[in-house]
C-alpha cells in the first residue's frame, strides 16, 4: 500500500509508560467518562433550601465556567501500549490487590 509522503502517520506515546508506539504498532484507546452521580437522595440543607439556593448561585456567579463543567462531567482518550493496557485491566478487576495505592 502507498502512503502520501506529506500525510506521514505521526509517532505517537503510550500515556502511561511513555513507550513510543509507531504508525501501524498496536495500540489501545482507553476512553473515561467521568460525571457526577446521584442517588435520588435529595438532604434538607441546614437554614433551609433558599438559603441554600442563594449560596450556590453566589458560587456560580463567582466560578469560571469551564472549572463548573469540569465538576459535573469530563472525558478523555488515553493511548495505551500493551502492556500498560494489561495492567489498568488487572487495576479495574482487582482494585485493592496492591496495598497502598489509594491515598484518600
């Protein structure tokens, strides 16, 4: 197969490990979706909810939009090699197998 010269793949890197993954090498695309939930839990705010609802529009009024989205919902694509493929796999599926990792 012939490829255009001036349309050249470029080289990309594994997000984990940083591996270069070369046009045509296998690669995997991780993609994560992260969003605010809700359990259909809705608690009497202390002072009741107008006040509630005058603190919230005072902090929206005063935020940067784009942080505001950021906390309800963000994506990304992560390039992956392999290997770094099998280990957030194995992550996923046994979370707490590696004592440690998770600082709250």
């Amino acid at each position: 197969m012939k490829q255009n010269r001036s349309r050249r793949p470029k080289w990309q890197n594994c997000f984990r490990c940083g591996k270069e993954l070369p046009p045509g090498s296998l690669t995997y695309v991780a993609q994560i979706k992260i969003f605010a939930g809700f359990d259909g839990v809705l608690l009497e705010p202390e002072g009741g909810v107008d006040r509630q609802l005058k603190q919230l529009l005072k902090q929206v009024e005063q935020s940067n939009p784009e942080d505001l989205e950021k906390e309800v919902y963000q994506e990304f694509n992560l390039m992956l090699c392999k290997s770094c493929r099998d280990r957030l796999v194995e992550e996923v599926h046994h979370p707490w197998g590696s004592p440690g990792r998770f600082i709250h």
